[in-house]
C-alpha cells in the first residue's frame, strides 16, 4: 500500500504542477521560532467533510499532494506541524500549529489553506493564537526551584500531543500581585515532579481572542499526563480557571508525510 501510494503521489504531483508552486527560497530558522519569545503560536484544528472518504482515492492523493505543496509554500516564514487527531479526539481530524513572527503571516497560509482543493473538504474549524514571552519567575521563587525548572525533558520520542486553552476568570486579574505569585509557585511545585516526562509550552493570548493562556503538551506516558492534571486540580490557582480545555484537543505527533499516508487510504 505504502508504495502504490507513493507511485500515485508522483503522478499527482505531475497533474497538479503548475497549480501549486513551492518556493526554492530557504526555509524559516525553525529552531529559532520554537523556542525564542516574542513569536506567535496559532493552533488550528479541522475536520474532513463526509465527502471527503467518497472520493476515488487518486483524487484524494492529488488534493493531498496540494496540501504538503502549501504547506512547503509557507515554510519560508513559518515554522508548520501537524498533527492527526482523528480516532483520538471528537472535535478535529488534524490541527495545524504554525509559529510566526508576524500573524498576517500565518493568516495567509490558513487562507491558502482552506482556498486550495484540499482545504475545500475542511469544515468545523477552531483557531487560537496566542504569543510566547520569555520565562517569568515568581517573585520569592526558591533557586533550587529555579534550577530545577531548567532540567529538561527526558530525551526520546513523544508520540502524544495534547493542548489545552485556558482563561481566567475576573477574580483572578483583581488579586493582589503577591497572592497570584503565591498560588503559581503552588502550581509550580504541583507540576515539577512531571517535568521529566511531559514537555510543555505556554502561550499568552489575552487580547488575540477568548483566551488567555494556550499550553501545548507532549508526552510519551499519558499516564503521567493524567496525573498532572489531577495534580492541578487540586492547587488553588485551578480554582480561578473559568474554561479549561472546550476543547482539549489530543492526537499524535506525526509527520505531514505520515498523514498524508493515512488519508489516503
């Protein structure tokens, strides 16, 4: 199957030529953009319309081959993954998450996107931005703390993803700076004991929509994962949680190659 479909992805790539021209211009500094602040991180999730699965499967290999075309496209400026959630999530069959300096940016491939002839069969969409900002500590903070924080992950494959939007309620914004700090080094120790088995990464989206914070996880052992959030749960910041998660959205980590595999069957 893998290589009729690769035979077909050839021939799909001669038909569309022409329709989708990939740039030759070097792509964007990736690690730059995962990991340094001031960068906006945009999830979008969609679903794959009932007509799509009817289609001769040629068909879907020439819609898909468009899809790994755009994407190539916007690799120039941004940083694209995508991820499969279908058979693991009710709300989504993918999600995007695109990393730019600038959001107009991203705005572009996303309309591209859903303009091509693949984007034509996503419907049921979701999107949230939010930004990345360098690590703030709270004020008090213990060094060891601080140390520790910084360990990272353990090395190795992180099949799961799972990311959930946040926003605080009214209370939350009204404490005294000395209380909130209080409650997020609670938060802090809460999840510290995770730290080596879950990655995690924050984005700030007060004022870019809904929300106010995007976390991003990536785990091996969703075991563990269960764990932090029962963890979590219990501190006192989890309180002034006005929506977590709707949606939490949960899938693999997979390559655009991979995918395209998978839908084409």
């Amino acid at each position: 199957m893998r290589s009729l479909i690769a035979t077909f992805m050839r021939l799909a790539v001669l038909l569309i030529v022409g329709l989708v021209t990939v740039s030759a211009v070097e792509a964007a500094d990736r690690d730059k953009l995962l990991t340094e602040p001031g960068v906006y991180g945009t999830f979008a999730a969609f679903s794959l319309d009932a007509g799509w699965g009817k289609q001769d499967q040629v068909v879907r290999i020439a819609q898909l081959t468009v899809l790994k075309g755009v994407v190539e496209q916007h690799r120039e400026k941004l940083a694209i993954d995508v991820y499969l959630l279908r058979g693991l999530s009710d709300h989504a069959d993918l999600l995007f998450r695109i990393h730019a300096t600038e959001l107009r940016d991203t705005q572009q491939f996303l309309l591209d996107l859903q303009g091509s002839l693949f984007g034509q069969h996503l419907t049921d969409s979701t999107v949230f931005s939010g930004l990345t900002k360098k690590a703030n500590y709270v004020p008090g903070m213990p060094d060891n703390l601080k140390a520790e924080l910084k360990i990272p992950s353990e090395p190795g494959l992180t099949p799961y993803v799972i990311v959930i939007p946040i926003r605080k309620d009214a209370d939350w914004w009204s404490l005294p700076q000395e209380q909130r700090a209080a409650m997020m080094q609670e938060h802090t120790e809460a999840a510290l004991p995770y730290s080596k088995t879950i990655k995690r990464k924050l984005y700030h989206a007060t004022g870019l929509g809904d929300l106010d914070f995007i976390t991003y996880f990536e785990t091996s052992r969703l075991e563990d994962f269960q764990s932090l959030i029962l963890a979590l749960e219990k501190v006192k910041e989890f309180r002034h949680n006005r929506r977590f998660g709707h949606p939490t959205l949960l899938g693999t980590v997979t390559s655009l190659d991979e995918i395209i595999e998978v839908l084409a069957q």
